[in-house]
C-alpha cells in the first residue's frame, strides 16, 4: 500500500472489508483511494503462512486448532459475522 501512495504502482487488489482501519493503523489517509474495479469473485479465504523451519510439531498443533475452531462452529461463525463464503476449491 505504501508503494501505491509513493506513486510506484498503480493498482492494488485487495479484500476490502477492513481496509479503512489497516490503512489508518499504518498511517494511511483511505479517502486518497479510488475504487476502480469490483470483482465479485475475488477470493476471500484467509491462509496461514510460516517460515520452512516451523518444527513440525507446531504446525500440527495449528492445524489441529484450526478443525477444532471449525468444528466448534467458530469459523462459520466469523465467516457469517463478516458475510464471507468459503469458494468451492
């Protein structure tokens, strides 16, 4: 986002459901941003990411809580809260 307020690129596509308040929160005006595309489609699934030397033990441990949120009704919960929809891949 930065780069596109220094005028070093031109387009970002982002999910726009919290975008005010991130750009804010890292000194950004957002009434600066000009919306010129919507795209219906645009995926919305949240990934964790984690460096190649995470022990193994670790992300077993994550994705064991990540089923158990799911499980819990959790997950849909905050799917429904924020009028998300997981995309059938």
């Amino acid at each position: 986002m930065k780069m596109l307020y220094k005028q070093r690129t031109d387009l970002v596509l982002t999910n726009t459901l919290s975008l005010d308040k991130e750009l804010r929160s890292i000194g950004l005006d957002p009434n600066r941003l000009e919306k010129k595309l919507h795209l219906p489609e645009f995926p919305s699934e949240l990934h964790i990411t984690a460096n190649k030397k995470l022990p193994a033990d670790i992300a077993t441990r994550i994705r064991q809580s990540l089923k158990a949120i799911k499980a819990s009704g959790q997950y849909q919960a905050l799917l429904n809260k924020w009028q998300l929809t997981l995309s059938a891949y």
